[in-house]
C-alpha cells in the first residue's frame, strides 16, 4: 500500500514539474500549468521583447479600388460612393452602377459575404493590376479596367515613443519659472488611503522590480507564441491602411503617432498610458497645452512674438489687466496666421459646417464632409497653439493669489473699484471709442448702460430690475447690468470690468475681468468666434452661474482661443452643443479652481477637441457633471479632449437621451467619459481616424454612469483613458465600455486603489478589443467588483486584444460563459484574437466557475486566464 501512495505521489510532482517546464503539450490540449513560486514583476507585468509587428512580413501589394459598396442581391455589387482620385473614379465608375463580374467571375451572392469575398478579389488582383469589371449601367452592360493602387501606405514611418518625455513642451526657462496658473495639486502629505471598509490596509503591488515578465511567461509556450505573434501582426499592419477619404496619397494626414504606436505595441498602452496620466497631473495648464499639442503631432515651439510683450513681475491689478490687453494683439494675430492658408469661402464653409459631424440631429453629406477634412488640412492648428501659449504666460500672475481674498492682499486698490481705462494697442482700436481721463474712477462717473445710483453704491440688482436671460435686458442696447467699472470697445469684441458686487453679463466680450460678486453670465463666457478670434472671461470669487442657451459657449474655441477661469465659489455652468471647454479648429479652456460645482450640457462638452484642445480642469469640490453625448473627455479627429478633476467626491452621467439602434428601447449613446471617437466609413466611404479623450479624477469617491461606448474606450483609430487614482468608486454602463477599443482603437481604465465596482447591463466591455482594436482594464488596489452580462472580462473578437488585470485584493467576477480570458477567431479572416483575463492577488475571490489557485490557463482558443 505504501508503495503503491509512493508511487502516486511520484507521479503527481512528476506531472506537476512537467507541466510547469513544458507548457507546449498542456497549452495544446488547454490545460492549466501551475505557477506556485512564480514571481512576476507588477511595474512590468506586461513587458514584452522579441515578439512583434514586423513591417517585412506585410503584403503592401493588396489591391484597392475606392468605392463604398452594398450587396444588391442576385445582381451584384453596387456601387454607392466612389473616392475622388481613386482606380473606380479614374476608369470611369459611377455611383449607382452594379458590378456584376470580376474577370469574367461572378460577383452575386447573398448577405455580406458576397462583399467580402468581393473585397478579397481586388485585394487579391494587386497594386498595379487592371481587373476587368463587367458592370450593368442604366439596364447597358459596359467594361471597365480600373488600374489600382495598393491598399497600404507603404511609406508610412514607424513612430516612436518619444511623446513621452519630461521637456518643457514649448516652454521657455521665463514660463516654468513664473507663477502657475491654477498649480497641480497633491493629497495632504502624500500618503495614499488604501484602506478597506474593514480597516484592513492594502498596499499597491507596484512598489518595486522583481520578478518576470507575465507575458514573457506565457509565450514559453510556442503554441501561444504563435498565435499571439500573429495577432500583432494584423493589428500592426493597420497603422498602414489608408483612411476611406484619401486617394492616392502617400501618408495619412490624421492619424496621430500615438495611436499608431500603441497599434504596434499594444502591451506598452498600460505604462506609458499612466507616463501620459502622470505628466498632465503633475502640469499646471500652460504645460497641459504643451504637451497636447505633442500628443496630435503638432510643434508650437516659443510664440514668436514674445518680444514685443513686457516683463512680467510684481505689480498691481490695474498693471495685470493692461499686460493681458497688450497681448491680445499678438494672440489674434497668431490665430489669424492659422487659417491664412484659406480664403474667404473657405473659412466661410468650414465655420458654417464642420461642428454638423458631430451634431446628433444633423445630416452632413458625405461630399461636404471630405469637403471638410480636406480643407482641415490648410489650419496650422500648431498656430492655435502658439496663441494660447502666449495668452496663458501673461496671465500667470493673476494666479499668485487665487480669489478674491487674494486680491484684497495683493492688489488693495481693486477694492477700492478703481480701474482705468486701458491703453489700447492700434491693432485693437475702435472706430468710435470715447477718449477718458487715464485717473477716472467709473464707480464715481455716470455712464451709459451702467446701474442706478443705489444699484451701483451697493452692487446689487433689485428684482424688479433684474433682466431676463432672453432679452438683454433694460433696453435694446443693454449689455450688461449691476456692478459694472469700466466698459471699453475694441475691434475684436467688449472689454468689461466688474465689480465685488453682483453683475450680469448679457454680450458676448474679447474681455470680462470680474472682481467678486454672485454674478450672472448669459453670453458665451469666454467663448471665441470668428468675428472674436480670442475671448477671455476670468471671475476671482463668487457663487456664480453662467448660462445660455446659445452654443459654443463657456471656454469654448471656435476658430479661435476661448478661455474661461473661476477661482472661487460654488458655479452652475448650464450650457447647450459645443460648451464647457470644447474646441472647434481652436483650444478651449475652462479652469475652476474651488467650489462644489454643476456642470450640464447637451452635446460635444465639458472636454472635447475637434481639430484643436478642450481642457476642463476642476481643482476642489464636489462636482456633478451632467452631458447627453460626446461629453466628459473626448478626442475627436485631430482632436485631444480631456477632464480632469483634482479633488472631491463626483458624480458623472452620460447618456439618457440618444437611443442606441441596438436596443432603443433599452440603451443610449454616451460616447463619453474619455473616449477616444474617429469618423468610420461606415455608412459613406469618407473617413478619418480619431483623437485622445481623457477623463482623470484624481482623488475621491466617485460614480461614473455611462450607456453604449463610454468610460476609457475608443472607437475607430482613437484613444481614450479613464484614471482614477483613489476612492471607492462605481462604474456603470452598458456596453462597449470601461475599457472598450473598437475598431482599430484603443481603450484604458485604470484605478489605482479603492474597493471599486464595475457593471454593465450588457457587455462587450470590461477589457474588450474588437476588430483590431485593444481594449484594458486595469485595476491595481481593493476589493472589487466585476459584472456583466455577456462577452467581458478580458476578451478578444475579430483581431482583437482584450486585457482585465486586478492586481490586489478579494474581488467578485460576475458573467457568463463568454467572458474571462474568451478569444475568437474572425468571421472574415483565418486570424484570432487574444482575451487575457489576469487576477494577480488574492485568496477569497468569486468566480463564476471554479478556477483553481496558482494556475496560468491556456485556453485552446487562444484566451489566457492567470489566477494567483
């Protein structure tokens, strides 16, 4: 009997010790391999060397045609869009005609296979190659012989990582020596809360090197060498395909570098993703700017007109004031240069039509879409930059004391309510402004449009006086109402100073310069447009509101630098499409820096960028943040959209208006929440890759409600992030979220420490990649708690990586059997993808099925399941 229990136990370590050297033959038959005593390095868990895209392997022969096609069943192939430039619109090709046959080969059949396999043919056929098209024309049957091009763009250069550095970004050693406007903030004395409701202190793992490479690992194993060597492969070569818009242009004129460089090194998206996180949370907004601009590629370099500017230093309010007015000139100029390369109509045509893309309720023909993304081209968006470098390093000082408190200390003369006039520039003067004595004190002068007497003695508005928000007020003239000191008209726009009383604003200004005061906005509050290239709006205290239902408002760029700051107070910011720091070819800017704030908004708000920059940074409160689409960081074409909020316990809603045509009795559209949004051929044949949107929250327990496509996701060659570095926080939403990327997208959560929960009505989410797309969520510290319906958890479709990490704590997965580590092969290509589901730590963790301890899961579809 001994002998025979010898035995066993011989036998058992002998397959245990089998099964951890030689990890071909179980992964071949999907069985677990032990990783007891296995240590793997959790600051580079996901390190990966030797194995990759190799531009060598690519077959840049494949052919192109250029047209957008449906099945017309039984018939053929119908042509529905044909690219300008492209073999179909050279050979004579036309929209409407049907292509029967291929080199004499039929080409009906039924459903979307029929296109596929058309697809397949041209590709097939080759760069260079003349296919002949039997084609049915008006009930005539004709031949065509297109001469296509090849489908990849062959000179495309591998990027670099070089994005990420700790340079200045286009700051001088004069910019990072100067005051900070609105300076990052750190927690109390930097240690962080990782405590559990219980009291139980959990440390982040990511304390020191040791260890392995837990991707390393894994490739031991040949058969999963392969089989993921593969899948890079595929994803790689998109970088290469040419967007649906261009001909035969040689390189793509929107896709950013980052984006192809996480493309080509999916395993680096969780570094360098928190190197992004950490350098735009450790900047203060000039160097926010800075460093977005690197992200889309552009170079503001020094603004060349620095020069002509004076020193700052040291002085009163009255001299601050005059420093921002003497650079308006130049910051106008520089926007001007940025479209120079358009005339008249063409600036006309883009002001009049590009915001429609990304309207819900709008219609864009596709010929006037490729209509703008052509003319995009022509914008010098690093001008726009340059100009809103500039703006900010003059307006540093203001941020040497914040509030009106400050200003009290600083600068005392402010609440004596004297402001003289400013000198202004020639390149800002009127035609029709009235010449005033450089010592007058407007609180002492009558004026036009200025309050009575008692209104002004007390800087309040009585109710029988009080404007509405719809009319302008007391008078067809009226402008602005209450505590008002000084009034001046420019050739760009109004330039308005108020008091520490109470004012209203009504006309949109170049200028507003508010003292104190609850005060009321109902203009475009620091909102930029054509006919006002740079708008400024700076409030120093008060419990403000600022509402329109105009929009392009609230810190918004149109064409230009919109820029709109609150030091103090606790705001309602209630806008309606393209508000609260949202650009359009231009950089929006909305900073408030204390307060429990409101923010809410339709469409296309609170940080988005369009072909430009929208930042909204909130610094203090407890901040609730409502939008119905396209809000909460994102980055659309050529566009870096960002949120981020320092402290407080907030709340986030996307969604509820819009329904989802997946389930519209059920679901609806967020696109929200750092999302990363491009404009895929899908319905017309023009395209463009996306931008970077960003959503970080820094301290706080917070509650993020999204729907379909929300919460650090990217759809169409984009990137978004959410990070949230401490709290215990919820997730909710739908589906294609929390760390979603699809189609050729990327998409990042990560939550450094809290017991956080994450759920999703449907799924497709949780650490989900898609048709080459790459989706991860990373979750470092806590108890958590993981829900789903379907397809979730680490999961792989069509080409694509999905990736959930938890590295640390007793957590509860909940879904079904298409989740944890799932892969799938591709409906149109001989190509899986690769689902990694990973829980690092932890011995009380819930799974659906029993999975057992210490264990590296190989499953025979390619997934990989890592408990430990």
């Amino acid at each position: 009997m001994l002998n025979t229990i010898l035995c066993f136990v011989f036998i058992y370590f002998s397959v245990l010790v089998i099964s951890t050297m030689n990890l071909d033959t179980l992964a071949d038959e999907g069985m677990p391999v032990s990783v007891d005593g296995q240590s793997f390095d959790t600051k580079d868990f996901f390190t990966l060397e030797g194995l990759g895209f190799e531009k060598d392997k690519v077959n840049f022969n494949k052919g192109w045609l250029g047209i957008f096609m449906e099945n017309a069943e039984g018939k053929g192939v119908l042509v529905k869009e044909i690219t300008r430039g492209s073999p179909a619109a050279e050979a004579g090709l036309k929209v409407g005609d049907v292509i029967t046959k291929v080199n004499d080969k039929s080409t009906t059949g039924k459903d979307e296979l029929n296109l596929i396999q058309f697809k397949k043919t041209i590709e097939a056929i080759g760069a260079g190659g003349t296919p002949a098209l039997t084609v049915s024309r008006d009930n005539t049957e004709i031949m065509l012989y297109p001469r296509l091009f090849g489908k990849l763009l062959k000179d495309v250069t591998e990027p670099m990582s070089s994005f990420i550095s700790d340079e200045g970004h286009g700051l001088t050693e004069e910019d990072k020596s100067a005051p900070l406007l609105f300076p990052p903030l750190h927690g109390g004395n930097g240690e962080e809360k990782n405590l559990s409701p219980s009291g139980e202190r959990k440390m982040p793992p990511h304390s020191e090197h040791k260890g392995t490479s837990f991707i390393e690992f894994a490739i031991k194993s040949e058969r999963y060498r392969g089989m993921l060597g593969t899948t890079l492969q595929r994803i790689g070569e998109e970088i290469y395909v040419r967007e649906g818009f261009q001909s035969n242009d040689e390189a793509n004129p929107f896709r950013l570098s980052v984006v192809n460089y996480f493309m080509l090194h999916p395993f680096d998206i969780p570094k360098i993703g928190q190197d992004i996180v950490d350098m735009l949370c450790r900047e203060d907004v000039r160097a926010q700017i800075g460093f977005a601009a690197a992200l889309l590629d552009e170079s503001p370099g020094i603004p060349p007109h620095t020069e002509q500017l004076q020193k700052m230093g040291t002085t009163g309010l009255q001299r601050q004031l005059q420093i921002v007015v003497d650079c308006l000139p130049s910051c106008v100029s520089l926007v001007k240069e940025a479209f120079s390369g358009l005339s008249q109509g063409e600036v006309e045509f883009l002001y009049q039509n590009a915001h429609k893309v990304w309207l819900p309720n709008e219609k864009v023909e596709p010929k006037d879409l490729a209509r703008v993304l052509a003319l995009s081209q022509k914008v010098d968006l690093a001008k726009l930059f340059q100009a809103t470098s500039l703006l900010l390093r003059q307006l540093a000082p203001f941020s040497d004391e914040q509030g009106i408190a400050g200003q009290e200390k600083t600068y005392p003369e402010a609440m004596q309510t004297k402001v003289s006039p400013f000198r202004l520039p020639a390149s800002l003067q009127g035609a029709h402004q009235p010449e005033i004595s450089d010592e007058t004190d407007l609180r002492q002068k009558p004026a036009e449009n200025i309050g009575s007497a008692r209104e002004r003695e007390t800087g309040d508005i009585f109710p029988d006086s009080i404007p509405s928000s719809g009319a302008r007020g007391l008078g067809a003239s009226q402008d602005f109402a209450g505590d008002i000191l000084f009034v001046q008209d420019t050739s760009i726009g109004k330039i308005f100073v108020g008091g520490t009383g109470t004012s209203y604003y009504y006309a949109d200004a170049a200028v507003i310069i508010d003292l104190g005061g609850n005060d009321c906005y109902f203009n475009h509050a620091g909102s930029s447009n054509r006919d006002t290239p740079v708008s400024l709006c700076i409030d120093l205290s008060g419990d403000d509101t600022y509402q329109t239902d105009a929009p392009f408002s609230q810190g918004t760029g149109r064409f230009g630098i919109g820029l709109l700051i609150d030091f103090q107070g606790n705001d309602q910011y209630s806008g309606k499409d393209f508000s609260q720091a949202a650009c359009l070819f231009g950089v929006g800017l909305l900073l408030d820096n204390d307060g429990n704030d409101f923010y809410n908004s339709r469409v296309v708000n609170q940080g988005v960028g369009f072909f430009g920059a929208g930042i909204l940074n909130d610094a203090r409160g407890n901040d609730v943040y409502f939008s119905r689409q396209f809000g909460q960081g994102v980055g659309f074409t050529k566009g870096f959209g960002a949120l981020r909020d320092t402290q407080g316990n907030d709340y986030y809603f996307a969604g509820g208006t819009y329904p989802d045509f997946r389930d519209s009795e059920k679901s609806f559209q967020s696109m929200a929440q750092g999302m990363g949004m491009g404009i895929r051929p899908e319905e017309t044949i023009v395209g463009a890759s996306g931008g970077i949107g960003m959503l970080i929250d820094q301290k706080g327990a917070d509650q993020y409600h999204g729907d379909y496509f929300s919460q650090g996701s990217g759809y169409y060659f984009s990137l978004g992030f959410l990070y949230d570095k401490e709290g215990n926080d919820k997730y909710y939403a739908g589906r294609y979220a929390q760390g979603a990327g699809i189609h050729s997208a990327i998409g990042l959560v990560k939550d450094t420490s809290g017991d956080d929960t994450y759920e999703c009505t449907f799924g497709v989410s949780q650490g989900c990649g898609h048709d080459t797309g790459i989706g991860f969520l990373v979750d470092d510290c806590g108890n958590d708690t993981y829900r789903s319906e379907t397809t979730s958890q680490g999961v792989g479709l069509e080409k694509g990586i999905g990736v959930l990490a938890d590295f640390c704590g007793n957590d509860l997965y909940g879904a079904n059997d298409h989740s944890h580590g799932v892969s799938s092969l591709s409906k149109t290509e001989e190509i899986g993808g690769m689902g990694i589901f990973i829980d690092n730590q932890g011995n009380r963790d819930v799974f659906p099925d029993t999975i057992a301890e210490n264990l590296l899961l190989y499953r025979s579809n390619g997934g990989l399941v890592l408990n430990r």
